[in-house]
C-alpha cells in the first residue's frame, strides 16, 4: 500500500468488513462519510472521535488535536475529555516534546477539555513523530447528532462549504517546500499561506451548523474537497451537483498548487467543513454575522450521481485514492 490515507476499497474490505459485532448501544459507528462514533447510554450518548497525525518535521503536531475535535464538532457535540498517544523517534530532543505538549494543553485549555490520559514512548520503529487523539463528548439522550445521512438528507437540499479549500495543504507545502518556493515567491508571501493554519478548527461554524437545523456535516480533511463531497455522498446515499467555480480557494493556495504541479482539490482541506440544509443562504447569513466565509456549491439530487460541473463541462467524482 501507498504512503497516505487508504483508498476507500481497501478500507471497506479490510477494515469496515471486519468489524462484525456491534452492541445494540452503538448508535453510529465507523463508515465511509462518518468520522465519529455514538454509543447510547441510559440519560445520554457518547461521541467519539480519533486521529493520527505523522509529520516529515515536528511541526504543528497538535493536527491531530484540531481534526479530533472537528470531527466531533460536525456531529454537533462539544469534546470533554481527550487521550493522546505519541510515538518519538530515536534522538528527538525533550525540549520538541514540551513544545508539543505546550500547544497540546492550550489547545485543551481554551476549549475546556480534559485531558485524561494516553501513552507517550520513544521507538526506532518510527522516523517521525506520531500522534494520535482521541476526544469524546457527551450528548443528551434527545439531542441531535449527525449519524443518520441517509435519513436526513433529502434532494434539493443546498451544499455550503465554509472557508477554502487546502488550507491544511497550503500550509504544509508552505513549510516543507519553502526554499524551492522561495525562487517564485516572496518570503511575505509563503509566510501569509503558513499563517492558514489559524482557520483550521471549524468548530464554530459547526455549532452554528447545529442550531440552524443542518441535516448533515462533514469537516474536510485528507482527501480534500472533492474526497470529502464524495464521502458525503457516500454516507447520505445520494447524489449531488456541485458548481466547480464556486469551490472557495485563497490565492495562495491557487499559485502555490498551479507552481508545484499538485491538484488542489485532492489534498488536506483541515479547515474547511461541508453542510447541508434546506436553506442554504440562510445558513450563509448567520455564519456571516460571525465572520465565517460560506459559499452555497451545489445541490443534492436524485440517484447516486455525484458530478461536478465547470461550465459546459462535467465530470464525476470518484472514492478519494491514497497517491
């Protein structure tokens, strides 16, 4: 297998096809388009959420931390408690672990989340740092989580998408091609697409997602917007009309992806989060009084066509593919 998240054939056959039991608690579990679980107890339900993040550079480890607990944002559930594992490798140095232990617990801090645990170790299995989160909130019994797609979303339904694509991308390619960069652009310039990093909780976005009725979420993350659409579609069992102009991109991202050669619409999107509703531009108008950029994309339609249109052109998305 490639390097990357796997491709969605080899996660239904040898992962989803794997895990046969399910206790009559489990309300939501993993599946393609679901990045969080919910397990009913007596007065309320759990929410669960984990990810992995594998840096080339000890950079910003706290990803893992953020995609966490976007995920369960898009469940409309705020996180409580968190777990944190991390795996070293051999000769990094202490004072890299405090730093990232640093960004960890003012991460947690502002967000009034507890951290309860995990592992942390050293081993020359690894060459970089590993580290992998897990939140979990908790939900009323009558409160709304998003695990039911299928039943929610409905033809003629609006897509929003808030924010811009690959902002997670930008930001990488930004650090770990910053010298071959450097021959186009100016230092000012890449340091303006590092600072993308700033927008990649959607937190708020998502609880307001929540309080307008949204019927679906789904926050974007390593197969970009066009894995995220089609995963979205996977989950709700439908199909969708998505207006390619109108798929929000930064400038930055735009010249930086056209310099390297490299697909914007297929990379890491942490940062940006997909909704449905029947109002769309409703929807925009209270994520704008917060000073949330959203952008109405496509529609939900009938059958299971998934096709983005440019213009007099079409095309139909396929399952995201790990390069």
């Amino acid at each position: 297998m490639k390097t990357g998240k796997i491709s969605e054939p080899i996660l239904k056959r040898s992962v989803l096809k794997k895990i046969s039991y399910k206790d009559k608690s489990v309300l939501g579990r993993a599946a393609v388009g679901y990045d969080a679980a919910v397990v009913a107890l007596d007065d309320y339900k759990l929410v669960t959420s984990t990810q992995t993040v594998v840096d080339k550079r000890d950079l910003h480890m706290n990803r893992a931390f953020i995609k966490a607990v976007n995920n369960l944002a898009a469940m409309g559930v705020e996180p409580k408690y968190a777990q944190i594992s991390i795996v070293l490798p051999e000769g990094m140095r202490e004072i890299k672990l405090k730093m990232l232990m640093d960004e960890m617990c003012e991460f947690a801090r502002v967000r009034k989340i507890s951290i309860t645990g995990g592992n942390t170790m050293v081993s020359a299995g690894v060459v970089n740092p590993v580290v992998t989160v897990s939140v979990t909130g908790i939900a009323a019994k009558d409160e709304p989580c998003n695990y039911k797609y299928k039943e929610e979303v409905k033809p003629g339904y609006d897509i929003v998408m808030i924010n811009a694509a690959a902002l997670e991308a930008t930001v990488l390619l930004a650090y770990e091609k910053e010298e071959d960069l450097k021959s186009r652009f100016t230092s000012t310039y890449i340091d303006s697409a590092k600072d993308f990093i700033e927008y990649f909780s959607v937190e708020k976005a998502a609880y307001i997602g929540t309080k307008c009725g949204v019927k679906a979420m789904h926050d974007m993350s390593d197969s970009g917007v066009f894995g995220a659409l089609w995963e979205l579609g996977e989950a709700g069992n439908c199909g969708m009309e998505i207006n390619l102009k109108k798929i929000n991109m930064r400038q930055e991202t735009i010249e930086i992806t056209n310099y390297l050669g490299i697909n914007p619409y297929i990379i890491p999107s942490t940062g940006s989060l997909l909704m449905v509703t029947l109002d769309g531009l409703g929807l925009i108008h209270e994520l704008e009084k917060e000073g949330i950029e959203a952008f109405v994309i496509g529609k939900i339609v009938e059958g299971n066509d998934r096709v983005i249109i440019n213009e007099d052109e079409k095309r139909y998305l396929e399952p995201p593919r790990n390069k």
